[in-house]
C-alpha cells in the first residue's frame, strides 16, 4: 500500500477489486474460523437432531465434527476432493428418488443439505469456503424454524447465532488483511464486549425478524407443520383393550399431552383451581372383562353434522339452575389416538368443525388426523353433580346398557365379596359407597407390579397383594357394581394435572393418566365415581425449583400455543383478521373524509390558503427541477456530463480542476451559478432577465 502527501492531494493506492478477489481465495482460512464454521454445524444439526428427524444420521456426523474440533483443519488428501463431489452426487440422486417417497419434503431436503455442509466443511481451506458454510448452516437453521415443532429450537439458536455473529467479525478483519496486506490478530474478535453485545443483539433481532416474516407468510402444509416425536407416538391406554398390570397407563411419562388454560380471569383463584384439581378429562370406555383384559366390544358410531351449530357440540341440556360456569381453551398437543378429552361437567364443546365422530358410549373423536395440535373450547360447571338416587331393580329404559350389566368374566370370589357387601342395601348410592369404602380401606395405591401366580389379576389384587394401581381399583369397582346387579364400565383419561401459576394453564402430561369408573343411575345417568385413593406425595419441592419449573412450562406453553399450533387454519385466520381490520381502517377513513362537517372545513382551508398550497406547491415543484432549461441545453454538449445531484457550481469546479476551462471562464461561470440560484429560489426574480444575462455569459466560456 502506498501513501502520497503533497499540498493538494492525498491519495491511497491498495489493492484492486482483483488483488482482494485473488488474496481471499489462495490465503487458507485459520484455525479459529475453521472452529467457529463446525462449532455453527454442530448448532445446525442440533437443531435438526430436537425436530426427531434424521438422529441417526446426525449421531455419525457427531464423530467427524468432533475429530474436526481437535485437529482445528480441514482434511489434507489429495483425493478428498473427488471423494466429496461422488458422494454429493450420490445424496442428490438418493435426494430425488426419495422426493416420492413418504418423508416431507423438507425434510429430505434437511438431510441432502446436512451431508453438503460435512462434505464442505471436510474441504475447507478458503474464504470462500467459509462462505459456503455460513449459507449452508443458515439454510439448515432456517428450514428448522419453518418447520416450527420444538420448543428446544430458541434455546439452540442462541449459541448459533452467537458463532455466527463471530464468523462475520473474522470475516470482516480477514478481509481488511487481504486489502492492507497485513493479517490482524484475531484476538480482536472477543475484545470490546460492549460493541460484541451490542453486534449480537442486532444479529438476533434481524435474524428473528426474518424467522417471523417467513414463518407467519410461508404456506403451512402438512410438511411444514410436522409434529415433534413426542406428539407423534400414540397415547398408551386409549386403544380397543386395555390389559392390567402391563406398561401403558402405569408409566411415569413427562411428555405433554394437553394444556388447560382458563378464558376468565375469575377462574384462577386458588378457590377456584383446588376446587378444579379432582377433575378428570374423559377419553374412553370398555365394556367386556376377561382374565384381567377389557375390551371396547361393539359400539355404534356415527357422524355428528355441527354445520347447523356453528362447531358447538351441546353435552348437558338441563341448564335451568343458576350454575357457575367457567369456559376452557385445550390445546391438545397429542392428537394419536385423534379423541376429543371431555373435561367432567362439561356443558357444551366449541370444536369448530363441520364433522366429528360420536359413539354410543358418549366417546367423542376427529374425523380427519392431523400432525399439529387441535384447539377447542369448553364450558365447565363448577358446581358439585346432583345425583338422584334409585333402588336397586329399577327399570332401565336406556339403550345397551345390558353390556355393562355382564357378569362374565368375573371371579366367584369377587362375585361372592359383593354379594355379602351388598347384604341389606337397596339403593344404587348405597351399594356404591360400601364398595368404594371397601376397596380405599383395605387395598393400597401402587405403580409397582407383582407376579399374579396364574390368577386372575383383579382377584390376585384383591386377595392377595391388596395392592395396584388406579387400572385394578377401576376394574375391581366395576366388576363388584356388576355383580351387585348396578351397571358400571371403567373409563380411561386423565386427571386434571400441574397447575402452572405463572402461566395459569393446567399442563397434562402421559403420568397424568388415570382410569375410574362411571355408574349408570337410571334418574340421572353415567355419573363418575373414582375409588384409586390418592397417591403419596413426593418429597416437597423447594421454593427455587417451583418458580423455574413454572417459568420453563410457561415458556413450553406458550411456543406450543402460539408456535407448534400455528396450522394452516390459524395463518388463514389471521390474514382475514388483518384485511378486515385494514378493510375497517379504510372504511372509517372514507366515512371521516365524507363527513359533510370535515368537508366544509376543508373547503374553508383551501379557500382562505389557497394561494398560500399553490406557492408551496410550486415551490416544491421548482425545487425538484430547478436548474433551468437554458444552462441544461448547454451543459449537454460539453465532454464532461454533470453528476447526478451535483450543484452547477459544484460541477463548475470539476470543470476547472479538469482544466477544461481556463481561470476567467471559472469565474465567469461562477457568476451563472448564482444567476440560476437566484431564479430557483427568488419567487420575485425576472426570469427572462436572468435567461438573457445567463445565456450571455456562456456564449463567452470557452471550451478546452
């Protein structure tokens, strides 16, 4: 680089455009960024790995990423370069044929880019390179956010985006070394935490900008809205049978099945949530018992049409009593099996479909499946149920109850331990609080499994380990209201789960899965009984651990709520939204500027300033064309054009620095400057007066 100083100039000669291009290809890129570049592959497939998809892949990828952290550079063979465009070639056609196949096409696009970015980062040498692997793991980064399915995705774009920031500031000092020919020491990359915090924060506000744009305008599809692998396994015990003692229900799972959250603000008092908490959510029933097994059996099914209902599916009719209602939105994250989950006691289902399906049994499911959440909202009484009771022997008119008034299956022990419990009773509530009082009095609730020696399970329950979970307290209530002559079935749901104060939404998880019993009274219906008593505690959690475990499921909540459900029904809705508040907008504006009122106080305005808007007007006219047609007629046929927003007398002292004119002719055309500054911007100047003085003076300059 070369520096000259003289008394009238000061130039600098570097490199040319060239040079740079030439020095960024053969300089090879340092240990550092070649780190930064993996370290941002590794946040890359991280991401990846959080959606379910393409683990395995990813947990081969790990060990060359971490061989390629320690060594610090790319590989050296002379082959890895032939080696690397075969196997790209390979993964474009293993890309194409699977382009028919049943994997998204996104994510085999995830999975072509994924082996790319390895292959490129293996041969990495220059800043080109380096280049291509920014763009690689921004494209993987950014499919990833389109796809919306993990809540874990924030917390890995924050590193990212961070290595990110940092390759910009090598690249950056990489490239002033190329121009000035002197490498900057790279230490000056983590220096200046301030202006370092400062560049970060804007990277991730443009960066999450451009996440919002096109995550709120990029079509959802099927593809897009992929559910997460958690969302995709089937909920255990919710299918045609329901086994006691095997996996299923019994397990400790955490994963999110479902969120509560309450519409009135009145519904989160602490009164009001521990009256809620003993609530249960509806799934399905069984009907036929057989050596420790039930089974759904036959029921009839059907279509309800909720066209006519605007989506609303009514469940209590006799609303006549004043009763304390409270309406509910559920975000059911886990839609396999596709039921609709009935919170007890509720009065009416706002589901928003034209179709659902009905059983007979009161279970309620989607039509069609979906891999993203289902919304509905429900509207639960809070009052206690009123249960009417009847005698034992009553005549029931109800259609298919005989199913649940079977005795098959049942032990003759069993059958023998209702009969003496229900000695001397006559009613339904009565045989139903001696077998509840005898079930929490004498068996224990726990998770932990026994061999049954060949036995009946609910009998080996009931005799001889006097000790299940809530699956054998359910069966054996059941099978004893049976044998007591009262029609019963267990049903399979959950219970109402955590309460998340800071959120104020009940999470469901699958450990929150709980089976009970609905007894059939012949005044009033299937009335819920539960017999499980209630579980041990654990240890008690500390104040600490309470508040962040209800900031983490808030923060879960709401990227479910707001992120994962985001379909395309919802994108739809808030385009409709946005037109018809602009269409609103617009209405109001027209209906504003209509106004006879405001019409005569505009009239007013232009008639007492009128003249005033015309001076400015044309004032702002002039000022956008204000050299004079005269000096541009003659400007036009001079060697040097004049620069775009170049003042003439700017462009009169090129002319002269060029030595096109001479001194004289410089002063000369100085004085036309002013002549066309006083006719811009003088409104009392004689223009034809100055046109001549103007048109003068220029007949005299002289062109070199």
């Amino acid at each position: 680089m070369k520096i000259l100083v003289d008394s009238q100039k000061f130039l600098i000669y570097g490199q040319s455009r060239d040079a740079l291009y030439s020095s960024a290809a053969r300089l090879e890129v340092s240990a550092l960024a070649f780190r930064l570049v993996v370290f941002m592959a590794f946040f890359a497939y991280l991401a990846v790995y959080s959606t379910g998809y393409l683990r395995p892949l990813l947990a081969i990828f790990s060990f060359p990423l971490v061989v390629m952290v320690f060594r610090g550079r790319p590989l050296v063979s002379p082959l890895a370069g032939v080696v690397s465009q075969l196997i790209s070639i390979i993964s474009l056609l293993y890309a194409l044929w699977q382009r028919s196949g049943p994997v998204p096409g996104i994510v085999v696009l995830i999975e072509f880019t994924s082996i790319i970015l390895l292959l490129h980062i293996a041969t990495m040498k220059n800043l080109r390179a380096v280049y291509g692997g920014l763009i690689l793991s921004l494209m993987i980064i950014l499919a990833v956010a389109a796809m919306n399915v993990n809540f874990i995705f924030p917390l890995i774009l924050v590193p990212y985006l961070f290595s990110f920031f940092l390759m910009l500031r090598w690249i950056s000092g990489f490239r002033h070394g190329c121009v000035s020919r002197q490498r900057s020491s790279e230490n000056a990359i983590f220096r200046g935490f301030r202006a370092q915090g400062l560049g970060f924060l804007v990277s991730v506000s443009v960066f999450a900008f451009m996440w919002l744009v096109l995550f709120y305008f990029i079509p959802r599809t099927e593809s897009l809205g992929l559910a997460s692998e958690a969302s995709k396994r089937r909920l255990k015990g919710f299918s045609d049978t329901l086994s006691l003692g095997e996996p299923g229900l019994l397990e400790d799972n955490p994963a999110v099945v479902m969120r509560l959250r309450p519409i009135d603000e009145r519904t989160s008092s602490p009164s009001i949530i521990r009256r809620l908490r003993s609530r249960t959510l509806r799934g399905t029933t069984f009907a036929l018992y057989r050596n420790g097994q039930w089974e759904r059996g036959r029921k009839r099914r059907w279509h309800a049409d909720l066209r006519r209902n605007q989506g609303e599916v009514k469940l209590i009719d006799d609303l006549n009593l004043q009763r304390d209602i409270h309406p509910f939105e559920i975000i059911l994250e886990n839609t396999e099996p596709p039921l609709i989950f009935v919170p007890d006691q509720t009065t009416e289902l706002s589901i928003g479909l034209s179709f659902i399906g009905v059983e007979e049994d009161r279970t309620l499911y989607f039509l069609n499946r979906v891999s993203g959440s289902r919304r509905y909202l429900a509207n639960l009484i809070l009052n206690p149920l009123e249960v009417q009771d009847s005698n034992v022997g009553e005549v029931i008119n109800e259609r298919g109850i005989q199913t649940y008034l079977s005795t098959s299956g049942i032990p003759e022990r069993l059958s023998n331990l209702a009969n003496q419990l229900a000695s001397g009773t006559q009613t339904y509530s009565e045989r139903v609080n001696r077998a509840m009082s005898f079930l929490q009095r004498q068996c224990v609730y726990s998770l932990t499994q026994s061999d049954v020696q060949g036995m009946d399970p609910v009998e080996f329950f009931l005799f001889e380990n006097k000790s299940g979970s809530c699956e054998h307290f359910a069966t054996a209530l059941a099978l004893m209201l049976r044998a007591m002559q009262i029609p019963a079935r267990p049903v399979s749901g959950y219970t109402m789960g955590e309460w998340n104060d800071v959120g104020k939404f009940f999470t469901v998880r699958q450990g929150h899965a709980h089976t009970w019993v609905e007894v059939f009274f012949p005044a009033s219906g299937w009335v819920p009984f539960d017999p499980t008593p209630p579980a041990l505690d654990r240890e008690a959690e500390s104040e600490v651990e309470k508040i962040f475990q209800s900031l983490w499921e808030t923060y879960e909540g709401y990227w479910f709520s707001y992120v994962y459900s985001f379909d395309n029904r919802s994108q739809n809705l808030g385009f409709r939204r946005i037109l018809a508040a602009l269409s609103e907008r617009l209405h109001y504006l027209s209906d504003w500027l209509l106004n006879p009122v405001y019409l005569l106080i505009l009239g007013g305005t232009v008639f007492f300033f009128g003249r005033r808007i015309r001076f400015m007007l044309a004032k702002l006219t002039r000022s956008s064309t204000w050299i004079p047609l005269w000096y541009l007629e003659w400007e036009a046929r001079l060697p040097l054009s004049r620069r775009p927003f170049e003042t003439p007398a700017d462009f009169h002292k090129r002319l002269f620095e060029a030595k096109t004119i001479s001194p004289e002719d410089y002063e000369n055309l100085q004085k036309v400057a002013e002549i066309i500054n006083i006719v811009a911007f003088n409104g009392s100047a004689d223009v034809n007066d100055c046109r001549s003085r103007g048109l003068d003076i220029l007949k005299e300059v002289k062109i070199r």
